[in-house]
C-alpha cells in the first residue's frame, strides 16, 4: 500500500463514494458540495486527502473564514469534513493530514485553524498535534 498526500480538488463523487463506503449519511448533493467547498466567500477549501492508488481514502478539509481577533479582521481555517477510510485507519494518516493543513493555512495566509472536535479527535488534537483549546 502506497499512500500519497496531498492537496487536490476532489469532486463530489469522490467524496460522496467515500462517505458511502464508510456508512456514513451521504444524502448530501453536488449542489450543496459547490456551495460550501467551492462558491465560499472567502475562497475554496483547501481538501488535503489521502488517495491510494486513485482511491480517496483520507480528507480533512479547511474552509477559509474571517473572524473578529483582538479588533481586526483576519483569515482563518475552519476544519471541516475529516474522514478516514475504516480500512486506513490506525496508521497515522489523520495526522500527516493535518500536518499538510497546518502548511496550507499558514501559505494560505490563515491565522488560526479552528473546529469543534468531538471525543475520539481532541485528544490527538490536543496531545499529538499539540493545539490549543481555548474553549469547551
């Protein structure tokens, strides 16, 4: 298995497939798919996935926001839509995802990535990628 990272525009079969194959709820459309990753105000989303071979086995994706920080405007990242393959995970993949949003953002001009982790992400969120929680 030889696994390749990296930032690419995915379409909304893709992403659909992979929902799909992970018995996820993929009722989601195309049209809502360009609404929020592609037609965002502040830019597209930067998806950083995982393919094997062809195969879509990884995304974490990073929708550009503006926020209110300390009186000013600034570019920030929402981390949006992480899903790992039930068959890839375990093997550090989410991470090196995240390592690849990490670079994105900063060359994107964000300033901050920020979400609201569930249980099974805060804790390699806080603990192997070292961000900071500054609310629960």
């Amino acid at each position: 298995m030889s696994l390749e990272y990296r930032r690419a525009t995915v379409s909304f079969e893709q992403v659909h497939d992979l929902q799909k194959r992970n018995g996820l709820d993929a009722s989601t459309t195309a049209a809502w798919h360009e609404w929020v990753f592609q037609n965002n105000p502040y830019g597209p989303a930067g998806f950083y996935c995982a393919f094997d071979g062809n195969r879509l086995v990884g995304t974490q994706v990073l929708l550009p926001l503006e926020l209110q920080l300390q009186g000013r405007t600034v570019l920030s990242s929402l981390s949006n839509s992480s899903l790992i393959d039930l068959n890839y995970r375990g093997q550090g993949m989410w991470k090196q995802l995240l390592l690849l949003c990490e670079e994105g953002a900063r060359r994107d001009g964000s300033v901050c990535i920020w979400g609201a982790p569930n249980e099974a992400s805060m804790p390699i969120l806080r603990d192997r990628m070292g961000w900071e929680f500054v609310a629960d």
